[in-house]
C-alpha cells in the first residue's frame, strides 16, 4: 500500500481506528466547546469509549489462556460499567442522555 493510500485510509475513517475511539471530528468539536456543552461532549464520547474498552476486554477474558490476564480483563468490564453509570448519572444532572 502506498503511503497515498494509506493517508486516504485514515482520512475515511476521520482518526477513530477502532469501536470507541473519538474521531478527529469529535476531537475538535470537544477542543471548541465549553461550559455545560464541553461537559456532555465529553462524558458522552468517554460513555462510547468504555462500551469499546467493555467489548475488547470481555473479548480478552474470553480467550485469554491464564487466569491473570481473564482476571484483569474482567475487572476492566467491572470498573468501565462502574465509571458508565457515574456518567449516565452525570449526564442526567445536566438534562442530557448518552
């Protein structure tokens, strides 16, 4: 693949390279907002970057071959569901959904 090819591959997908991940767009968008606006860009792209880093990890503890590594996995699905409430919480005090 060429290194044209390549950048035209990133542009499409606008930086966000896997489930989860803010985009350029989102980024830049959250850099010019402010106030109560800034707040709920920001707890609704982290609410769509745990349910990404929640996926992945239950992929993890699923094929994982020790019990660390399911362990750990798994206490990362523990602690983002956690972190996922608080922001739904945090979302509602400010009139907004996820």
């Amino acid at each position: 693949m060429s290194a044209k090819s390549s950048t035209q591959r990133v542009n499409r997908h606008d930086g966000s390279l896997m489930p989860g991940m803010a985009t350029n767009t989102q980024m830049d968008q959250l850099r010019k907002a402010s106030g109560k606006q800034a707040e709920i860009l920001y707890l609704r792209l982290l609410t769509a970057h745990h349910k990404g880093g929640i996926a992945m990890s239950q992929a993890a503890a699923g094929m994982a071959k020790t019990e660390q590594v399911r362990r750990l996995a798994q206490s990362m699905v523990d602690s983002q569901e956690a972190e996922m409430k608080l922001m739904a919480d945090m979302l509602k005090e400010r009139g907004a959904t996820a």
